[in-house]
C-alpha cells in the first residue's frame, strides 16, 4: 500500500491523524507529516478510512 498527499489541498485537520496515528501526524506549526508512506496492510482498515474522511480529500492509496 503507498499513500499519497496532496499537500496543495491539505489543511492539516488532523482528521487522518486522529484515524491512523500510526500514519499520520498534525505538528505544531499545523503542518501534515507521514510518519509511513508504505504502511503495512495491518493498518489498511484506518488508513482507508482516513482517505475516505478526509474533507478536502488531499489523500490516496494505492496497491
């Protein structure tokens, strides 16, 4: 699985962080960071459902 971002259409909500902390972290400065641009399928539930939730939808995955 390789996630992708928008960061154009990104404004670091944090909706994604809160579904797949594993993956994805708001810092301090309301910046988005992909703690794993290749998460392992154990974390494909969340980080499918951080896609599909993401309100501007900056993210992606793909296979």
């Amino acid at each position: 699985m390789k996630l992708t971002v928008d960061y154009d259409l990104c404004e670091a909500n944090a909706i994604c962080m809160k579904l797949a902390p594993e993956v994805f972290k708001v810092d301090e400065n309301d910046d988005l960071i992909v703690l794993q641009d290749s998460p392992g399928e154990e974390l494909r539930e969340k980080v499918e459902a951080a896609v599909k939730r993401c309100p501007r939808q900056a993210l992606g995955v793909s296979t």
